[in-house]
C-alpha cells in the first residue's frame, strides 16, 4: 500500500504546482494602466500614425501635487498655460476616463487567462441505497457519509475563434480615442487661456489708448482756453472742448471696466476663482507671428493628421470594426478546459456500522467544447447593430473632417486679414498722429480751427483704438490657426 500512498502524494504535489504556475502566470501580465496618460497635468502625446494605445509611456509612481496660484508672480501666457494643465478640472476629468478606458482593456485581457478558484465542500449525508435481496434480505442499506473535499478549480477558454481579440481590439481603440480626447481637451484648454490672455491685452491697449485720449482732449481743452483768455475762441468752442474731455473720461472708465471682465474671464479659463488676484503680463511689446508659411491645402493636410477629433473618428471607425469582428465571432464555437484537484477527506458507514476513513487526492481534466445552433436571431441582430454602428461612426469621421478643412480655410482667412488689417492700422495711427499735432499747431497758430482740430482728435482716438484691436485680432488669429490644426501647444507653437 506505500507504493499507492506514494504515487497519490506525487500526483497531489503536481496537481497543486499547476495550479500555482497558472495563478503565477495571471499575475505577471501587465498592468492595464500603463496605456492612460502618465499624468493629468500635460497632453498625451499622440503617436505619428493612430496606433492603440499600448505605445503611451509607463505610469508614473507618484502624480506631482497640483500648485496654488502664487500672488506676487508675474505669470505670462506659457505660465498661465502651465497653470491652468495642472488645476483646470476638465482635463483631470479628460485623464480619468482614459485612466478607465485602459483599465477597460485589462478586463478583456483577464479573459486570455485561466480562472482559479479556491472552493470547499463539507457536509454529512445519509443515503438509503437500493441492493439485491440475495445479499441483503431488506433489499436496501443505508450509508452515512462524513466529507470534507478542499478542492482548487480551473476554467480556461482556450479557442474562441475571434471573440476576444475583437473585444481586445475594440478595447485597446477606445483607450486610444480616451487618450486622444484627453489630448484635445489639453489643446481646448491651451487655446481658451490663449484666447482670454490676448483678449485682455486688447482690453488693456484699449485702456490705454482711452488714457491717451483723454491726455489729447484735455491738451486740446488747454489750447481752446489759452485763446479764450485772449478772446481768439468762443464760447461754443470751450463748451465742445469740455464736453471731448467728459466724453474721454466715460470712455476710459468703459475701458476700466472691459479690462476687468476680460481679467475675470482670463482667471475663469484658467481655473482660477475670478476674485483672485493675479499679476498678469503685459504683452504689448510681443512680436506679431509671422505670416502664414504654408499653403492653405498644407494646412488643410497637416489639420486632418493631427487633429484630437479627426484621430479620435478614426479609433472610433476601427473601435466599431472591431465590435463587428467580435459579434461575427459569436457564430463560431468554443473550448475550454475544465480541471480540478482535490482531496477527498471523509467517512462511510453502512447500516449503522463502523466508520471507514479516506483522506486521499483526486482530479479531473476536462475539455468542454460547445457551439450555439440557434438562439431566435440573437446574434443575426447583434451583428447588423454592430455593422450600423461602422457606419454611424464613418458617417460622424467624414463630418469632422469636412468641419476641420472649413475650420482650417476660415482661420487661416482670419490670419492674413488681420495681419492685413494691422499694417493698415499701423499706417493710419502714424497718419492720424501727424494730422492731429499738426492741426493743434495750427489752431495755436490761429490758422486752424477747432472744429478742424475736433476731427483730428477723434481720428486718432479711433485709429489708435483700432490698432488694439488688430493687434488682438492677429494674435488670436495665430492662435485660432494652430488650434484647428492641431498643433497649438507642440513644440514651437505659442508656447
């Protein structure tokens, strides 16, 4: 019997260093996470072709403490940028749900992996069990069992022809297009503080050009009354001259109050509460960007490889191939290995008799094949929804690229209008400043009018408004045109 005993304990011991190599081999595949963006404070940089989402870089450990606006700071537009990635909330919402989408693909990936189960069945039983009457005259007996059966259980699929590696794929898609979404929520926020930053430095130049008026009307108020107390100017006059100074005054508390809106609206972009208070650069003294180095259909191209929503189209498109794969699939059938090792300890006794004991290993191996014939049109269904869903989300890819090319055409327009229109409120500023001193020399002189003067003044208040404005106008513009093609925030572009 020792012999037995022997072989029993070595099948035991084999059996349960199966089981530890399959759990071992579960526990090294890797960790899902690892496909979401390392961090919610920067955008994912997206792969030169649209790839899954394998290729983004490994998690980091520990995610950077996000900082507190700093006061006494003097922040500029990359600084306002920087800040705004690492407090804004839409993108740390844009960072968990690529976060979940990678997670979504560990899921699929535990189904390649066999399923472990530790379980255990104890209990007493009592069983009358029939018997030929020749051996026992009652014709029955009765037997009492005691168990207790520690068992480990393995369920593997092994072959599903197509199943998982469409779910795999679709998965692996999805976190992509979490990822690229998350990247385009980086460029929206980058363009939105772009776009506010520059706002308020029109705002402020309009400020200033309210000041500066409000200088001239009075210079030109002084002249008026010079010639009064000589009796060279008449009341009418003095009277215009002080309603231009009062008209001034109003424009420039306008001014004040459209630069604190558009402050407030700067912080808001940010992330930053709007009673806040932040030091905020001046970019007057900014070169204007360069005019458009590209062609439009350049552009046009360079938009429909880099856009986040034209990449995101395109992951969707195979997402919902391979959804289509995976539905077709369910056609096919299934194997999957079933096995178990156990140990059997129990007890039997018969008709109220002595106990026999057994504490011994068992097992089993199976391999399960199966293969639905019919399921009323279930599957038929699933497949023509999944074949919709192709289409639907090619019909949405081709939409977006037809809105990117006019997107693209439209802020590219913008551009060379409003450097366009700067050089034109350049010139006329130059003009209106040399109109205006000359006409106040000549109404010193006496061989001018006021009325002359009057025009002269609001020429160049309007004129010096108006290269504020195309100064903005150019700046946004620059901004508008990286955004729509996808580059703002890359390297070299407005950072």
């Amino acid at each position: 019997m020792r012999p037995l005993r022997h072989r029993d304990a070595r099948g035991a011991r084999a059996a349960w260093r199966v089981a530890l190599a399959l759990a071992l081999q579960a526990c090294a595949t890797q960790d899902p996470i690892q496909l979401a963006p390392t961090t919610p404070l920067k955008p994912w940089p997206i792969p030169p072709t649209p790839m899954p989402a394998a290729q983004a870089p490994p998690r980091a450990l520990a995610e950077p403490v996000a900082p507190q606006p700093e006061v006494d700071r003097l922040y500029d537009l990359p600084a306002l940028i920087d800040l705004a990635q690492r407090i804004n909330p839409q993108t740390r919402d844009a960072w968990e749900r690529a976060r979940q989408a990678a997670l979504a693909v560990g899921l699929v990936d535990s189904t390649y992996l066999p399923q472990i189960s530790a379980e255990a069945l104890a209990g007493y039983q009592r069983t009358p069990l029939p018997i030929p009457s020749s051996l026992i005259p009652e014709g029955h007996f009765t037997a009492t069992t005691r168990e207790i059966l520690p068992t480990i259980a393995v369920k593997w699929l092994l072959f599903d022809f197509g199943r998982r590696d469409g779910a795999q794929k679709a998965a692996r898609e999805n976190s992509f297009v979490a990822n690229v979404a998350f990247t385009g929520e980086h460029q929206k926020l980058i363009y939105a503080v772009t776009r506010d930053y520059y706002a308020l430095g029109a705002a402020r130049g309009k400020r200033h050009a309210a000041q500066t008026a409000l200088k001239t009307s009075t210079l030109d108020g002084e002249a008026v009354d010079a010639k009064r107390e000589h009796g060279l100017a008449t009341v009418v006059d003095v009277a215009k001259a002080q309603r231009q100074v009062a008209q001034a005054q109003f424009n420039l508390a306008r001014a004040q109050g459209a630069e604190q809106k558009a402050y407030a609206a700067l912080l808001a972009s940010v992330g930053v509460a709007p009673t806040a208070k932040l030091r905020i650069s001046d970019e007057s003294e900014q070169p204007l960007p360069a005019p458009p180095a590209a062609t439009l259909d350049e552009y046009v191209t360079q938009a429909l490889e880099n856009r986040p929503d034209i990449l995101a189209g395109i992951g969707k498109v195979r997402a919902a191939q391979a959804a289509l794969e995976k539905e077709r699939a369910e056609h096919r059938p299934t194997i999957a290995m079933l096995a178990q090792g156990y140990q059997n300890i129990g007890a039997i006794s018969t008709n109220g008799g002595p106990y026999y004991s057994v504490n011994k290993p068992g097992g089993a191996v199976f391999f399960q094949f199966s293969w639905p014939l019919f399921d009323g049109g279930r599957r038929d269904r699933q497949v023509a929804i999944a074949q919709s869903e192709v289409e639907v989300a090619s019909g949405h890819l081709e939409r977006a690229r037809t809105e990117a090319t006019k997107e693209v055409v439209d802020a590219y327009s913008a551009l060379t209008t409003a450097l366009a229109a700067h050089a034109a409120a350049t010139e006329l500023t130059k003009a209106a400043r040399v109109a205006h001193a000359a006409g106040l020399d000549a109404y010193r002189q006496g061989v001018g009018t006021y009325t002359a003067l009057l025009d002269d003044e609001n020429v160049l208040v309007q004129a010096q408004t108006e290269l504020e404005d195309a100064r903005a106008s150019v700046l946004t513009a620059a901004a508008a045109l990286a955004f729509v093609t996808g580059a703002i925030g890359s390297s070299g572009q407005l950072r």
